[in-house]
C-alpha cells in the first residue's frame, strides 16, 4: 500500500498573531503570546500550526506587505523570539509553517525600493514596470483592493503593477533572479527548521505575456480574473519544488483563488511535484452577491449547492490529490456566523454541526483561532470600528464615491463579510479585553467574551471546544477518516447534509441539519442492530428524528 504522507494524518491550528495573545502591554498579539500557549494548542490536539505573515512589514495590509523576508516585525518580536517559539513547538511535537508571500512584496522592500530608482537598475525587472497608455494606465486590471491595478510613479514616467494595495507591488516571476533570490530566502527558513508553507495567492505569480487588457467587470472580486493560472505557473512551482522544497520534509498549502477541482490536480496532483494541497475557495463563494457586489452580500449559501461543491472537491481529488477542509479563515466571517447560528440558542449547536461535518471529510482540516469556542463574527455597527483596508476601500469606493450603495446598506454587508470580523482578539477568558492585552486591543474585542472563552469552555464539557477535542482524536485514532471513500447522500435535500465513509470493511456515517427546523430523514435504514453512535451534538438519539442543527456520527 501506498505511503501516507504526515500532514494526510494532521489537523493544522491557524494563528493569526496580531490578534492571539498580547504579551508587552501594546495592544498587539505577539511570538511570546504564542509560546504562552503552546500547551493549550496541544490540549487541544492540533499537530501543525500555521503562522499568518509575521515579517517586517510597514502594515498596509496586516503584513501581507512584507518589506524584509528574513526579519521578525517589531510589532511580534525578535528573532530570538521566533527561534524559541519554534524549539517550543518542536519540543511538544507541533509543527509549524509559516506564510509565504511572494507574489508581491511591499513598496518599502528594498527591492522595490532599488527598482523605483531608475529604469537601469536590475532591481527593475523584479516587478512589472510599464509605461502608460498615453494619460491612463497600461491596461485595464483592477486591483483586489479597489482603483486600476497600476500607480503612476513620477521618479521614471512609469506605472508599477499592484494587484493588491498600491503598497504591495507584484514580483515579476519571468525574471529567474528574482526567482533565485526567492527560493534562497525560502531555503533559509528551511534550514532554520520550519515545516513548510502556506503560500500566499501563489496561482498569480505568472501573469499573462504582454499583460493584456482583462473582459470589465464592474466592482466584481478580483479573484478569477487575468491573473490566475498563468501560462507558466506550474513551470515556476516546479522549479520551485525541486530546487528548494524536495531537499526538506516539509508540507506546503497553496492558496489559489478561481480553480475547480481539474486545475488543482495539476498543482496538487500526486505526481506533480508542486504543492501538497490548496486552498480552493468554490465553497466560500456561494453566498456572495448576485448583483454585481461580489463578497459585499448578506446571502446564506444555499446547502444544495453547498454539498454540490463538497462533493465535487472530495471525489474530484480522491485517490489523484489531497484536499484542505476549512470554513474560515483570517480573510473571511467566522464560521458559526456564516454557515451555522449564531443567535444564543444555537451557537454552541450549530458550531459542533459544522466540526462535524467539516472534520469528517477526507483532507486535511484547518481551525481557525476561535473557531474552537465558537467565536462568532464581530457584528460591529460603527464604521470606525473596522481596521481592515479591504474593508475600508471597499466603503470608501461603493458608498462615497460611486454610491451605488447607502451607508445602511453597506454597513450591513459589512457586518456579514468583512474580513475583520474573524480578527478580533483571541477571547480567553472573562478578565479585561478577554485576556488578550491589558491595554485597548488594535482592534475591538467581541463583547461576547463574558460567555465565550476559552476558561469557560475548558469548564464546561459540553462546550464546542471539547467538540473539537474528540473530532481531533477521532481523527487520529480511526484510519477510516483520512483514508475513507466519500459518498454525499441526499444531494438535493435542502436542510441535511449525509454521507458515509467506506474504508475497508468499515461504513460510517455522518448526518448533519444545517437547520433551526426539526426534521426526519431514513437514518435507521443506513443502520445495523450492531451499528454504534461515534458522537453527536445531543444527549441522547431519537433515530430518523433530527433536532436544530443536530450532528450525528455512527459506525454502520
Ligand atoms: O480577502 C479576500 C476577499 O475578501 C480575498 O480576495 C483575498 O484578497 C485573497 O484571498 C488573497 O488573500 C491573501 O492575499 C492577500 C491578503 O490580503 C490576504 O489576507 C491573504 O490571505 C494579499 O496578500
Ligand atoms: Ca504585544
């Protein structure tokens, strides 16, 4: 049989650091916030952690804007600090990957800084450098975080490509320098003894020759656009992959935005030599905007087509590539809020629905920080309280400029898809800011921590926290969970989510109501007189009888 790779068996712990743990009174989460807690993560199960950006980096964007690769932000720590947070994970068996943003650096990386200069320096060709078309910009890309994708820079009489904030320049990938100097700064961390990388929108490295004008879609995501699946990006990671990954045992997630299942078994496929997994993001989109708004929506997913896409990624990948399984991240509302019930209650229900449901699925699962309490989202009604510079460009662009939306309006779909709503603080326990900082937080704590934290769930057996606990060490102890076939059963059920895993001799089955409402479906036909009930939400089981947002797991 087929050799099982680590990171196939693993569940995988995000942080985001700016928002864990505070440990020097600055209002910011920090490496020594991190260490602080190592044993909590380790309570909990976890076996790999994944740091979101904590490079230098002048933060237009939560430092997804990185101005030095192989320096700790001063915000975080040293790299002294670092270095003992890696030891501690290590020691208590953690792995830890880091985030990889390269393609873009920010606008004060030396090395824009150099290319900015003059037309002559070899700095020029790490980025894109065009002239305009007469008084507009070379082409008509918009860029993820609103205006044209290119800025205008007096020095040379030339444009510069931003796909993301005009402070975080594009990497020109065509150039092997760069490339070079790319994988010699990923091999350093390597070296240092990280265990791999999440890798940041790493399908747009390679742009389209002669970077020709895109179709318009008016005030659409950038997403799918001109700059995803390039023609040589699988020539890139490839390289990529045996010039530096090959020589380490490490695990690496790609984040790609705007592929199906077919694209991804060529970047994760399991001959490919490129990346482990991806991230896709099919599942996320299903709730947004059907009028032209994108990601700005209050929709709900409807769950048919929720399950259609589950489905398509669990067979489409099974057997050829490997899946992630995540409902949230630090880009996204929280889970609870979004795909469950946040009201008081369901909260607690609906999140160990979706545990459920999420961590059974053949991949391997991501939690978000908070996630495991049941954080829901910031539902913040103050336009001030917002941080995030999606978010405000967004306002700043569909309210103020254009109005094509009112304040009240946008203000609601703020509440709903923000990306600040998952980076409140870490909620701890019931002490001032949540236990996150004695002094005010950078970003407001949910004043929600009173009934939800981490003390309080780690009293209460029944919080979702131990929810998570149990699923983690079913993971670990049945092979049927990474290793099963997956089947969807009533696909076109409306308020349940059913399939079974097959491995072997064995069948389990996993029966979820994404709903408030009660409802009956044959459950007991999928059953034996000897079949066994794994794990539920409820204390005890009415059979085909399925109450608000009731998960079930048997053993057939
Ligand atoms: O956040 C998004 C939608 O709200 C996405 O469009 C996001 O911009 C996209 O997923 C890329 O995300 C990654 O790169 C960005 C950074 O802002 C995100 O935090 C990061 O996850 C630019 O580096
Ligand atoms: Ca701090």
């Amino acid at each position: 049989t087929e050799q099982i790779k680590w990171w196939q068996r693993a569940v995988v712990y995000q942080i985001y650091p700016r928002s864990f743990q505070d440990t020097n009174d600055d209002g910011i989460g920090d490496i020594q916030g991190i260490i602080a807690h190592l044993d909590y993560l380790k309570q909990l199960g976890v076996d790999v952690l994944w740091l979101n950006p904590i490079y230098q980096s002048p933060n237009d964007d939560n430092g997804y804007d990185i101005s030095d690769y192989q320096k700790i932000a001063s915000d975080f720590g040293s790299m002294a600090d670092f270095d003992a947070l890696l030891a501690a994970a290590h020691q208590r068996g953690l792995k830890l990957i880091m985030d990889l943003v390269v393609n873009h650096t920010s606008d004060e990386h030396p090395w824009f800084k150099a290319s900015r200069q003059d037309k002559l320096t070899p700095y020029r060709n790490f980025y894109f450098w065009r002239a305009g078309n007469g008084d507009s910009a070379p082409n008509n890309w918009d860029a993820a975080f609103g205006g044209s994708a290119w800025q205008y820079d007096e020095q040379t009489n030339e444009y510069y490509l931003h796909t993301f904030s005009t402070k975080q320049p594009d990497l020109n990938w065509e150039n092997p320098e760069m490339r070079q100097a790319i994988y010699r700064m990923m091999t350093w961390w390597l070296n240092k003894g990280v265990d791999g990388f999440r890798m940041d929108v790493i399908n747009q490295i390679s742009k389209r020759p002669g970077l020709p004008d895109g179709p318009l879609k008016p005030h659409s995501q950038f997403g799918d656009s001109q700059v995803t699946n390039g023609p040589r990006v699988h020539e890139f990671l490839k390289e990529m992959h045996q010039q530096v990954l090959a020589q380490f045992e490490v695990m690496t997630v790609g984040e790609t935005h705007g592929v199906t299942p077919a694209d991804v078994l060529k970047y994760a496929g399991k001959d490919r030599q490129e990346l482990d997994m991806v991230f896709e993001f099919q599942h996320l989109r299903l709730d947004n905007s059907q009028h032209g708004f994108g990601k700005w929506s209050t929709r709900k997913a409807p769950l048919v087509a929720l399950k259609r896409v589950i489905n398509e990624w669990q067979v489409g990948l099974h057997d050829q590539a490997w899946n992630s399984l995540f409902w949230n991240n630090h880009d996204t509302p929280r889970a609870v809020s979004r795909f469950g019930d946040d009201r008081p209650a369901y909260r607690v229900c609906s999140a160990k629905m979706l545990a459920t449901c999420l961590h059974l699925l053949q991949g391997t699962p991501y939690i978000y920080q908070g996630e495991e309490l049941g954080m829901t989202d910031a539902h913040f009604t103050e336009l001030a309280s917002y941080r995030d510079i999606e978010t405000l460009n967004a306002y700043q662009d569909l309210v103020n400029d254009r109005q094509l939306l009112t304040k009240a309006d946008m203000m609601a779909r703020l509440a709903a898809s923000s990306r600040d709503n998952s980076r409140t603080p870490m909620q701890w326990n019931q002490q001032l800011n949540a236990g996150f900082s004695s002094v005010t937080p950078w970003i407001a704590v949910n004043p929600n921590y009173h009934e939800i934290n981490v003390a309080a769930a780690l009293a209460d057996p029944d919080s979702v926290w131990y929810h998570y606990q149990r699923l983690i060490a079913l993971r670990h102890q049945e092979p049927i969970v990474t290793l099963g076939d997956f089947e969807l059963l009533l696909p076109t059920d409306t308020a349940v989510f059913m399939y079974r895993r097959c491995w072997q001799d064995q069948t389990w089955l996993v029966v979820c109501n994404f709903t408030a409402q009660r409802v009956q479906r044959p459950i007991m036909a999928e059953l034996k007189d000897s079949s066994e009930l794994l794990l539920s939400n409820y204390a005890d089981d009415l059979a085909d009888k399925l109450r608000p947002y009731e998960a079930k797991v048997y053993r057939c």
